[in-house]
C-alpha cells in the first residue's frame, strides 16, 4: 500500500479496503484557452456525462465562477477539457482526497471550494460575498414564501452564541433617513399590543420591585448627571443638560451616535458627553443653549 501526499497520478496506487465500495474514477482539468483560467474536477461517471452536467448547469442559473466563465465563452473551441488521470476501482473518499491535493497543487481559478467535500466549506471570497449580498439584499418575498419561513421557524430558540452575535451587530448600526422612514410609514396606524395583552403584561408585573443594587444607583445617577453637548464643524454650538432632553427638544434619538462618536445623519452634528463644569461654564460665559 502507498500513500503520497503529492498529486502524482502517474505513480499512484490507490488504498485498498474490501469493505469500501469501489467505483472507477476521473480528475479532469477544463481549461479557458481565452484567458487561461481552469477548473479541476472529479468524478465517477463517465467523462462525457459530466461535461454534460457542467454545461447544463451552466445553461442555467448556476451562479459557480465554472459556470458563470462556461455561460461568458459558450463555443466549444474556447475550453480545453481534458483527463488528468483515471483511477479503476477507487473508494470515492480516496477520488476525493486526490482532487482536494490536485487543488492545492495547481490553484485553479474557477474552484469555490478546496475539492473532495462537496460545498460543506465554500472558500469564498469578499468581492463574492459582497456580489451575493447584492444579489439578495432588497429582494421581496411573495406573502406565500414569508407564511411558509414563518411556519419553518416558529417556535425555534436562537443559541446564546448567535444571540450576542446578532446584539453585536447591531451595536454600532446606524438606521439611514430613507430605513427610519420607511420603518416609520410601515407601522403607521398599526396597533402594537390589543388590550388584552396590554392588561395581561399589567398582572404579570403588577406588584414587582426593581431590586437595584448601590452600584446599579451610582451609574443611573452618573448617567442622569452627563451633559451633552452640539457640535458642527469643530464648534460647540448648543449644550444640553442630559441626553434625554437634547432628544426631546431636537426630535431626534442620539445616544447610540454618542457611544459610537458617528455623526448623526438627520442633524448633520456630532455629540459627545461633557462634564459638569464644561457645561457651567459653556452655558454662564459663551451662553450656548
């Protein structure tokens, strides 16, 4: 028995277990005669039945780089197909382990993944990821398809690692104008909660006791002490006594551009929390407010 680590298929001798089912295997190379770009593949039909798959799939929507450079060159005389090495009576693990190294060695161009698993582990670029975000974002679904994912999910728990990674993401988000609007219009004239969930969520914590503790009192009473203040252009222009009132009077929610230090799109202003003695004295001496 002889194992390589290398692709060699001239000098290879395939392992050997009887219990294994065997199958007679290809690793075939298709070569782009344009731009020299080429996809390795393997397989246990013939060699002519799946070439046949490829540009099949290729007719369709298949959005694989193979693909997509077979619908881009469809003449025949573009493409280069050939037979790398032919292997009778091999277990497909082996076949799949011999195209993963064919992989590795030669770096071909039109593989989205490192061969042998199937697309278990898409290795796939940003500029790809990005392309099929795009593909996807903004993409409406009929009222049929969204009853169906509802029904798919309902009932489901989400696992505390994918909670806190979804809480993560959303820390630093930052809704667009044209998000809020759209958001807003959506739930006009919707009633949140009925009166009867109203009534019962009133039962639930009728009676209850924040139980704070001194710590908890310390850091509310900080928070409700921090001033803060306007700025535009490098220039303090307005100071307010907290948070809360700097959204009352403005009309806008700030506290999250103010932990991230991002500029708030609607007031076209940055934010920031100031001390008390830099508010006295912005409100006595420059009398910003």
């Amino acid at each position: 028995m002889k194992i390589r680590d290398k692709f060699d298929f001239k000098s290879y001798v395939p392992w050997r277990f009887d219990k294994i089912g065997k199958v007679d295997g290809i690793i075939y190379k298709a070569l782009n005669l344009i731009n020299k770009n080429f996809y390795i593949g393997e397989t246990a039909q013939t060699f002519g039945v799946r070439k046949s798959g490829h540009l099949k799939s290729a007719r369709g929507k298949s959005q694989l780089y193979f693909h997509r450079a077979l619908r881009k060159y469809p003449n025949e005389s573009q493409w280069q197909w050939t037979i790398m090495a032919i292997y009778p009576q091999i277990s497909e693990n082996e076949l799949g382990y011999l195209e993963m190294v064919a992989i590795g060695e030669m770096n071909p161009q039109y593989n989205m993944t490192k061969g042998g698993e199937g697309s278990t582990t898409l290795n796939l670029t940003s500029e790809m990821r990005y392309k099929l975000g795009s593909g996807n974002r903004g993409r409406k679904f009929s009222v049929e398809s969204r009853n169906k994912m509802g029904k798919h999910r309902l009932g489901k728990k989400l696992g505390a690692k994918q909670t806190l990674a979804i809480i993560e993401s959303n820390k630093e988000r930052i809704w667009s104008l044209e998000s809020r609007k759209r958001v807003s219009d959506s739930q006009k004239g919707k009633q949140k909660h009925t009166q009867e969930f109203k009534d019962y969520m009133r039962t639930v914590h009728l009676g209850k006791k924040v139980n704070r503790t001194e710590e908890h009192k310390k850091n509310l009473e900080a928070v409700k002490n921090k001033r803060v203040a306007r700025i535009i252009d490098n220039q303090i222009v307005s100071v307010f006594p907290s948070a809360r009132k700097a959204e009352k009077i403005l009309k806008i929610r700030l506290r999250r551009n103010i932990k991230s230090g991002k500029m708030h799109l609607k007031s076209k202003s940055y934010f920031k929390y100031i001390s008390h003695e830099e508010y006295e004295h912005l409100v006595t001496v420059l009398n910003l407010l």
